[in-house]
C-alpha cells in the first residue's frame, strides 16, 4: 500500500525534472573531467548559459543574430517539408487506392527510404549547385518516403467491411476516399508525418553545413567548429534540439491525441 501512495503522490512532471537534473549532472561531471584530465576545454552548462544571454542580447553570431539563424533554418525546413507532406499525402493515397500502382511505384519508394540524408549531398549538388536549391531538395526527399509509406499503408489497411458497407450505401469513390479510408488511416498518416518532419530537420542542419547557405543554425554550428567557439555551436546544438522537441510534443503529440479522441482510439501518454 505505501509504495501505491508514494506513485500517487508522484506527478508526472517529476519525472521531466528528474531528467533535467540527471542530464545536467551528466554534462557537468563530463566537463570538469575533461577539463581535470585532459586540459581541454569542454563547455560547461554555465559556459553555454552565458554564450546565450549575449546572443540573446543582440550578439551577432557570423554577421547575423541567433534569431535570424533560427528563422533561417525555420523557414528552410517548413518549405521543404511542406512539400513533402503534400505531396507524400497524395501520392500515399493514390498507392493505397490503386494496386497495380502500388506495385510498380512502392518498391522505388523503399529504396529512397534506404538512403540516408547525407547521402544525397553529391546528388543535390550535381542537380542544384551549392546554396537554397540543394538544400530543398534533401529536405523533400528525405521527409517524403515515410510519409508515402504510412499513408500507403493506412489506407491499405482499412477494414474491407468499412468499404463494402459504403458500397452498399451508394456512396461515390470520391467520397468513400474522404469519409471511410482517411478517417481509418489517420494515425499512420499522422506517425509518417511525425518521422517525416524528424527526417526533414536532421538533413536540414546537415545540409546547411555542407551546401553553402549563409545563414541557419547547422551553418553557424560548422562556422563555429572552423574558429573554435564551442560555447556557440553548444548554443546552437540546444536550438536544434529545443525547436524539435517543441514541434513534436506542442504540434504532433497535440493533433494526435485529439485525433485519437475523434476517432475513440488510445491516447498517447507522454507523461
């Protein structure tokens, strides 16, 4: 019974502080042990704290400020991934209606799902040269394979009675498509989103490190690595992550609950 009530009395942002002061006694004790045994000189969280109130406070970092970095980078991302998202939405929703597409188009869509981010760097260099062009183009494709592929896969798998009944009742393929497999398939569809936007934010930063853009974070965060600021490419290691984390669990983790509610599925428990 005592170990019930002690649960009881746990909230669940105790664990999220529990996590903070573990991941920061972890970097700390990195730090100093760097520093004692080496010499190095590994930043500390006091190290990057202060790094940040300078740029917050209007330090230009590389000839732009923190701010304009981040929006870069932002806007960047939302463009590539925007059109990775609709277009994998249609393009998942046609294979998932039509069988002899799926099987030409699917195993090609696998295939691109294979490769990793990186490795489109020569293929979007050949195509786009360096700068905007080649940068767009890693975030499309790597963003767009998972959202194919779960889209594909919700719509695959709706149950063929949901079908028959709307054939049943007259209702048209258009509207068989927008009323009955959609609403089925939401959840994979929201899953292949999520792993899509992940995709897309990685190779971001990696391809603003690599194919010649002048401002966003992955190019501050290589600028920062060549003149040795490493309190600064900690800074922008943090953006990176926070931005991430905020779009997922104030975005995704949203719409799938609320989804997942409509449709009297199981809500995530993130807690």
């Amino acid at each position: 019974m005592k170990p019930h009530r002690i649960d009881k009395k746990w909230h669940p942002w105790m664990n999220r502080l529990c996590t903070l002061v573990l991941f920061f006694g972890i970097w700390m004790t990195v730090s100093l042990w760097t520093k004692q045994v080496s010499g190095k000189l590994f930043p500390g969280p006091m190290d990057v704290y202060s790094r940040l109130v300078q740029l917050v406070s209007g330090q230009l970092l590389y000839d732009a400020s923190i701010a304009a970095h981040l929006g870069k980078s932002l806007l960047r991302w939302f463009a590539g991934y925007s059109c990775a998202a609709f277009a994998g939405l249609g393009i998942g929703g046609f294979l998932g209606v039509s069988r002899r597409a799926y099987d030409i188009a699917m195993p090609l869509i696998y295939i691109l799902q294979l490769i990793p981010g990186l490795a489109w760097i020569p293929i979007a260099l050949l195509l786009f040269g360096i700068g905007e062009g080649s940068t767009f183009f890693m975030i499309l494709v790597s963003a767009l394979p998972p959202v194919v592929i779960n889209t594909t896969s919700g719509i695959r798998n709706v149950p063929p009675l949901y079908i028959r009944t709307a054939m049943m009742m007259g209702v048209p393929p258009w509207k068989r498509f927008y009323k009955v497999m959609m609403p089925c398939a939401v959840m994979p569809v929201i899953n292949g989103l999520r792993i899509g936007l992940a995709n897309g934010w990685r190779v971001l930063i990696a391809a603003e490190m690599i194919a010649g853009v002048s401002q966003g974070l992955g190019y501050s965060l290589i600028q920062a690595r060549w003149s040795l600021d490493f309190e600064a490419s900690f800074v922008c290691i943090g953006l990176i992550t926070i931005t991430g984390l905020v779009i997922e669990k104030g975005v995704f983790s949203v719409i799938e609950n609320r989804a997942a509610a409509r449709i009297g599925g199981v809500r995530r428990n993130d807690n």
